[in-house]
C-alpha cells in the first residue's frame, strides 16, 4: 500500500463538505472494550443513537493499512469479528499502515484523526488517565497529552473509576485541558455517577457547549480539547460496593499476574464483567449511548452556529 491519506466514508465526507453536524466515534470499544458478539451490536446501536439525535456518526478505524473516518457496516463487521485487530493510539498509526494492519483506534488516535479530517465532537465511554502507581510506572494514557493539542469536545462520562481519577484530573490542568460537567459540577467517575471530585465548570444544554466552543474558536488562544464530563444517572450507576470490592479485586489480580501497560484497562474491564455477572457491561453501554446522544445534539447546535455566521467552520 503506498497511498496512506485519510479515507473519508460517503456519507462523512458528504456532510462535512455541506457543513452538517458529525460526530466521531472510536472503534477500540468494538474490538477490545466489549465481548463478543455484543460488541457489533452496540457499535451499531451507538451510530443509530448519533442518527436519532440528528448528526452523523463516523466510526474511525483502520482496516488493511488504511485509516478510515466513517467504516462501513462491512469494515464495522471485520473489526469487531476477526482475531489480531490492533489497539492503535497516535503513535503507532504510520507504523500499523505501512504494515497494512487491521486496528482499532484509541482516544487519543481517534481524536487526532477526527480533528485532522474536520470533526469537532467526539462521543467515547471514558477517557484514559493517569494509572494508580504512577509516580513508580510513569504509566499515563496518550489520551491526555493529544487533547491537549487537539481541538475536539469529547463527551465522556469521566475518566474510568479503574484510574488515578485525582491525578487525572491534575494533568488535565497541567495540560491545560478544558474540562466541564454537562449538569453537575462533579467529576464522574465512568460507572459511578460522582468520582468525589468537584469541577470549575457547569454547561446546562447543548447550545451551551457550543458556546464554549464558539468562544475558544473566537479567542484564538486555546487550542486543545474540551472534556465535557456527562455523569449517569445515580440509579443507573453500578452499585458502589459492588463496584469499590471488584476493583479491589482487580487490582490485587494486576499485582498478582504482573500485568502492565497497555494490558491494564482491558484486564479490569474483562475482570468487571465477569466479577459483576455483566452489570458492568450493561452500565458501559448505556454510558456510551447516552454520550452519543449529547455528542450529536452538540454537534447540531454548532453546526447551526456555523450556518448562522457565530461559529468558525
């Protein structure tokens, strides 16, 4: 393979050439953050949630070496069936398509890739963060250091509660990352409704994020990302003992299996499954769902922005 440009799907490119709102989608969830088959079922059910709200989706992904803004339902199905799918972040997109891999493509790529083809929201479950012992392992996720130079809202539901939540959110600062509860001024905490960390800001409605974005587009002085945290209802949270005693138990696995890395989040999200009898995996899609819904109604309130003149393209 010798041309390496970022292919645009019909529809994706269709949109953004006629200035209507789409909102980017990651493709790690459908291969390595939910089980089979479940997974094909909710990476569809997660585009129809953008469509519902009126925006379109664009999962990005790599299939064969090439990387792709909006996969097809066929480059959908391959990533979420077939064995050896690569997790891809930033760094290791040239390398997966000079060897014309299949990958699946982390926040962080995700991320980039969207704002390199024009995208400005991007709806995901849960942002990486910065690992539990990592003043010793230095381990901290991609995720933090690409928002803050890509200029991209990202709707999440906190960073996941399997993560240093506090020092996350002190790098995000550091990083000069945005970052604003959607109706709460509490920092969630992916499956918990409340991290136990209070925000600076509050934004109560779409058009308001928008504004957000408007005014950092406007003042030209920003240019990362905006973390826009949209909590899950407290009676739609996992229960907090059941969460707070399978985390312990994961982490004693971690320690246990010496597992590290990249190996990390996929190990405690499988562990969660299992310890919780699938109530963890139940509580993650309904996270994405309802992120994908408020991802696309911020992206159709900044596109009316944009056609009315308030908002750069």
């Amino acid at each position: 393979m010798t041309n390496f440009h970022i292919s645009l799907g019909s529809e994706v490119a269709d949109a953004l050439r006629d200035g209507r709102p789409v909102v980017a989608l990651e493709s790690t969830i459908v291969s390595h953050g939910l089980p089979r088959p479940d997974n094909l079922r909710v990476a569809r059910e997660i585009e129809q949630a953008v469509r519902d709200a009126g925006a379109v989706p664009a999962t990005i992904g790599m299939v064969a070496g090439e990387l792709r803004v909006g996969l097809d339902d066929a480059q959908l199905t391959r990533l979420a069936t077939v064995d050896g799918v690569s997790k891809l972040s930033v760094r290791d997109l040239a390398p997966a398509a000079a060897t014309g891999a299949d990958g699946a493509t982390t926040v962080a790529a995700t991320s980039a890739v969207a704002a390199a083809a024009g995208i400005g929201v991007f709806a995901t479950g849960g942002l990486g963060g910065v690992h539990r012992e990592a003043a010793q392992t230095f381990d901290e996720s991609a995720d933090l250091v690409t928002l803050a130079r890509t200029p991209i809202a990202v709707v999440c539901a906190g960073v996941k509660s399997i993560l240093d939540v506090g020092a996350t959110l002190e790098r995000l600062e550091t990083l000069g990352v945005g970052v604003v509860g959607y109706r709460t001024r509490r920092f969630p905490g992916f499956y918990l409704t409340d991290a136990g960390f209070d925000l600076d800001w509050s934004v109560d409605s779409p058009e308001q994020v928008a504004d957000v974005l408007a005014a950092r587009a406007a003042h030209g002085v920003h240019h990362g990302g905006l973390v826009v945290a949209n909590p899950l209802p407290a009676d739609e949270q996992l229960d907090p003992a059941l969460h707070d005693r399978t985390l312990a138990e994961g982490l004693a696995a971690l320690a246990r299996e010496g597992i590290t890395g990249k190996a990390v989040t996929p190990f405690l999200l499988s562990h969660f499954h299992s310890a919780t009898e699938g109530a963890s995996l139940a509580v993650n899609v309904r996270i994405i769902l309802r992120n994908a819904d408020l991802a696309a109604r911020i992206a159709v309130a900044a596109a009316a922005r944009r056609t009315a003149g308030t908002l750069p393209a």
